[in-house]
C-alpha cells in the first residue's frame, strides 16, 4: 500500500479545489465588488434567473411590452430622473459605451432606462431626460404597481424618501445601481455593477453583444 498515501492525498486535494471554484462562482453571483480580473465587470451571467416579462408605459406615452424588445439586447438602468448624480452618471456610462462600440454592435442594443419614481417620471418627463444620454435611449415608467413588478423580477431595491414638506414633490429615492443586459430571446444575460465607467462598461458588451 505504499501508493495509498499519495493517492488519497490527490483525491483529497482535487476535491478541495472543486469546492473552492463552486464557492468562488456562488460568491460572483451577488457580490459588489470588483471581480479578481481588470476587464470583468460583470457579476452575473446567465444562469442567474433576473428580470421577466413586463407591461410599462414608454416615454412616448405608448404601453410596452418585453416582448416588443425582442431582437434586440435591452441595456437596462433603473433609477430616477430627478436623482442629483448617480443616474445621470451611469447613464452617460451607457450612453458613451455604445458610442465606443461601434454603430454596428451598438445597433443591437436598446438603452432602456427604468424610473423607480413614477409618480414624477411622467412620459413627457422620461421624454426630455433620456434624450440627453443617448438618442435612442428609452424611458420605461408606469402606475406605481408595475414599476414594482418589474423592480421585483430583477431584484431592484428601490424606496422613496420623505419630502422636505408633507406633499411636497422634492423627496429623493435611495435605489440599487446595477445594469441589466437582457438577450435578444428575453432572457437575462449579464448584470453588471455601476460605477464602472463607460470604457469597462463598452468592453464588456464586447464581448457580451452577439
Ligand atoms: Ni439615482
């Protein structure tokens, strides 16, 4: 039994390393923090079951369906239109990351801002704001019920503050900030982590865009 010792010992050491890489793969899924790699900053894929089918009133005042999405990635950012600097710093993030990638790859994505303030992201308010980010960008709102429905299915925490005054229409909203790529078949293909910048941001549609 001279070779039982070394044998064990690999089979021992094989097993810790695959325990390691399935808790390492566990923790990727959720964390906020930048991944061990300089170019990833996505901290989902795929198999992370994020978003679903949605109805939303587009900023053309049109109902809107996912499925009228089809085709085409959706690149979506939910947040509000009166928020002082992180909204509209992500979505320049998005708006220069398909001026980066070229209008070829660019084509196949919509930029879909997602208000988590209907009560004053109206239509024609959503109309002015995503204009400044990107010409094709869409604003998505609704009645207060679906806009939670669709922050639910892609796990968007989002809470309305209280205004200086009771009724008073200059509350904050405290919101998570991720970016959500969504296929052209309507499943879930990539979350991405904000505060990244439109340069990390272009690269990882790279190599996500199809
Ligand atoms: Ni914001």
């Amino acid at each position: 039994m001279r070779f039982a010792k070394p044998i064990l010992f690999a089979i021992g050491f094989a097993a810790c390393l695959l325990v390691a890489f399935a808790a390492v793969k566990a923790v990727r899924l959720f964390q906020d923090r930048p991944p061990a790699s300089a170019s990833g900053i996505a901290i989902a894929t795929g198999e992370a079951k994020l978003g679903g089918p949605f109805t939303l009133t587009n900023h053309e005042g049109r109902r809107v369906t996912d499925a009228d999405f089809r085709g085409r990635y959706m690149l979506i950012y939910f947040g509000f239109a009166y928020c002082p600097d992180v909204c509209p710093t992500e979505l320049q993030a998005m708006g220069r990351a398909l001026d980066l990638i070229g209008p070829e790859k660019a084509k196949k994505i919509v930029p879909v801002f997602i208000s988590v303030d209907p009560a004053r992201d109206t239509p024609a308010e959503l109309a002015k704001y995503v204009k400044a980010f990107h010409p094709r960008m869409v604003g998505l709102t609704g009645t207060p019920e679906e806009v939670a429905a669709v922050a639910k299915a892609f796990r968007v925490y989002y809470k309305i503050g209280k205004p200086s005054a009771p009724g008073a229409m200059d509350y904050l909203v405290d919101h998570t900030s991720f970016l959500y790529l969504v296929g052209p078949d309507g499943d879930f293909a990539a979350l991405y982590r904000g505060g990244t910048g439109a340069e990390a941001l272009a690269e990882a549609l790279e190599a996500a865009v199809k």
